[in-house]
C-alpha cells in the first residue's frame, strides 16, 4: 500500500491522505499558499493577523469560547501557524473523534464570521506578540537576517507585521484579504493517521464542498541577485550579541540541495559538528551555535546563527568564515560525512513518528516543491552524495559577493563588519 495518496476534490482542493498503520491518533490540517511573501507593504502582517481570527468564531459557534470549547471536547491538539508562504490550521485527535476535527475545521476556515469587536480585541493580542518577539533576540534574529538578504521586499519583510499596520486593519480588510487568497485551487487538504482513502475521500468532498473558489492573488517573485556582502544591524541593548551569517542558495530541486543540507549538518547541525566545537566546546563564545538551511518556492539559503559575547563577535565571524573556506578546498573525512548521514536520516525519521509531523512534512512539500517525497527517497539522494559533492556545494556558494551578516546587538561597526566578509 502507499504511504500517501494525493487526489483533487471535485472543487479543485487538493487532498493528501497518508496512511499511518496502527496509529491511534489522526491529524487533518488545511494549509492555505499564502503569508507575508503574498502582502504589500500597507497590508503586512495581515496573513497572521488572519489566522488568528479564524478562531473567534463562526455562524455556528458564534465567538471564540464555542469555537475553544467544542475543540476543547475532543481531547486533542490544536493550533495554527503563519510563514513567508504558507498558513496552517490543523486538529490532532484520537482517530475515533477524527471526523468531528474535520468538521470544526472546515467550519472555521469556510464560515468565520470576521467579527469586528473581535478583531478589535485581538489588535492588542497582537501587539503583545511583537513586543514579546522584540524582548527575544534569538526569536527576531530570522527576521533581521531575511531582511539583510531581501531588504524592503515582502520576503524582507516580517510575518507579524508592524504595529501600525495592526492597529490600522479593520474587517473589510480581512475579507477582502481572505477573498483573494482562501481559494481552492492554491489550498491543501491533509489527513495523516488510521484511515481509509475512500472514507477520507467522501467525507472531505462533503464537508469542505463550499470552500471558497476563484483566482488568487500572487506574491512578487524573489529576484536571487547580490554582488557584495551585505550587513544588517539591529540596534538592541542585550547582554550578547546575535548573529547569523550565511549565503543565498539554490532552490530544493538543484541537485546541490542534498549537499547543502549534509554541509549545513557538518558545519553546525549537531554537538560534535565543527562550528558547535570551534565556537562553543573549544572557545566558550557562545552558549547556541547552528547552522540551518531554508528552503522556500522562490528562495533558499544557509546560515550560521549563534549568540556571542559582545566583545567576540569579530573572532566568531572570523571563525565561521574560517570553517566555510575549508570545505571550498578540502574533502570532508569519510567518517565525518557518514555522520552526518546518519544525523539527518536519524532526525528525519524522528520527527517523522507522530501524526501531525507527517501531516506538516508532506503539506509543506506540496506546497513548496509541487510534489512529495517520501522520507526513503530523502534518504537515497542523501546517501549518494559525495565528499566531492559538498565541496562543490560550498564552492557554488561560499563566494565573496554572496555573503550576509545579520546582527542584534549595539555598539556594532558595521563597516569593520563588511570587510571581514571576504574570504
């Protein structure tokens, strides 16, 4: 049998069923293609904002506490989440009270009633969420590093939006917002547990029928360009200094992408990964130390974060640029590689266990890549790469005019900071 299976209902929503044998809890989640990437500048932070408005009710349970109490009764697990590009609501359950989830969640993303006093309310809610962010550097430190890359361009731009913007909205806004980008041919369906497909299949077609239909607004395309180093600081009285310095990459279908990801795992994806030992274990500049990669629909890249201390920073951005130099000239050691290999695979399949993962994992692909892969063929064009492939992976991208650095902190001379950038 498949362990997924993805159809289009006859309104043109997309539904993956993936089937989880034993399993004795269930997760439906609805993402929606659309976030901050899909907003203009007077409208930023609209898609979260959004996204929490869709729980203070709906026609059939007329303010948050019906909504909260009938979820609530179900005994499961409930959120939602907004990124650059995409939005997600999803219900984890016990598989028995699967097709009530469905229910409530189609109801809630078909019939939200937009209430004003609601949104009203929810503006200092909001507001509170920023300041939170504000008050956590390590938080905001993705946003000040995406700006560094993509500057005042929805992809620079913050997911939360700016508190003008929030206390501006009103509920024409979130219709007319919702109109344009809650539409069938640009959301997704997932049902991750337990479960036939022909149950899945019928019951879905029922209850999400009347999702909305039509054209969606599209997002700006990301222009990958640069041609010397960027610095970004956000001034910010902290007791250490965060940063991320990192490069543009290449989309998840390049055929570097698996080396990117084994390199970002051998430079700082783990305890014993080589930035993690230089920064932390050897020198004692930093408490968290690691390196990630992001890939999006139109935009990807690799970058090192840590929190230094302030009088460091120039030491640790030599250091990092250090440790990216050496994997443009030298092989990494076979049992380095297999390491990490074995890193990834093992983090793969852990975070793989549960229903909701799955969902998330396969929703996410969908909606980035325009197709899935089950976590064996990850793993294969995994295993296959090289010593040689990485290093052609960190030389297609550790160049001089490619490099970013993004820095929360003060006291911080942002020119010393460029000229360190060069290998």
């Amino acid at each position: 049998m498949k362990d997924r299976e993805i159809k289009k209902l006859a309104n043109g929503l997309a539904l993956i069923n993936i089937k989880v044998p034993n399993s004795k809890t269930a997760t439906i989640l609805v993402m929606v293609k659309t976030g901050s990437k899909y907003e203009a500048r007077e409208n930023n932070g609209i898609s979260h904002f959004l996204e929490h408005v869709m729980f203070k009710g709906t026609i059939k349970r007329p303010n948050a506490l019906a909504l909260a109490s009938d979820l609530d009764a179900l005994g499961g697990e409930y959120n939602a989440f907004t990124t650059k590009e995409y939005t997600g609501y999803y219900i984890k359950v016990e598989t028995s009270h699967l097709w009530q989830a469905a229910e409530i969640l189609s109801d809630m993303v078909i019939n939200s009633k937009f209430d004003a006093a609601e949104i009203e309310k929810e503006k200092g809610v909001i507001i509170e969420e920023i300041n939170m962010y504000e008050d956590d550097p390590r938080s905001s430190l993705e946003d000040v590093w995406e700006t560094a890359l993509y500057g005042d361009t929805p992809a620079g731009w913050e997911v939360i939006g700016t508190k003008e913007n929030i206390r501006g909205f009103n509920r024409q806004h979130f219709l007319d917002y919702y109109r344009s980008q809650y539409v069938a041919g640009n959301s997704f369906i997932c049902v991750a547990g337990d479960v036939s497909t022909k149950l899945v299949e019928t019951k879905l077609t029922q209850l999400f029928k009347s999702f909305p239909q039509g054209k969606q607004h599209e997002k700006l395309a990301v222009i990958e360009k640069q041609i010397k180093p960027a610095v970004k600081v956000k001034t910010k009285k902290t007791d250490q200094m965060h940063m991320s310095l990192g490069v543009r990459i290449g989309l998840a279908e390049d055929k570097l992408a698996p080396a990117w990801r084994l390199l970002a795992l051998v430079l700082g994806g783990s305890m014993s990964s080589r930035l993690f030992v230089n920064l932390r274990e050897r020198r004692g500049l930093a408490y968290y130390v690691r390196t990630s990669t992001e890939f999006l629909t139109d935009s990807a890249y690799l970058t090192t974060s840590a929190g230094i201390r302030s009088e460091e920073v120039e030491l640790a951005v030599k250091i990092i640029m250090q440790e990216y130099r050496k994997l443009t000239r030298e092989l990494v050691p076979l049992a380095e590689l297999n390491r990490a290999k074995d890193i990834y695979r093992g983090r793969l399949l852990i975070g793989l266990e549960s229903s909701d993962q799955l969902a998330y994992f396969y929703a996410k692909q969908l909606v980035v890549q325009g197709k899935t892969e089950s976590p064996d063929q990850i793993w294969q064009s995994l295993k296959q790469v090289t010593a040689a492939d990485i290093r052609r992976a960190a030389k297609a991208v550790f160049k001089n005019g490619g490099l970013n650095l993004a820095i929360i902190g003060q006291g911080i001379d942002e020119i010393k900071m460029q000229k360190l950038l060069k290998f």
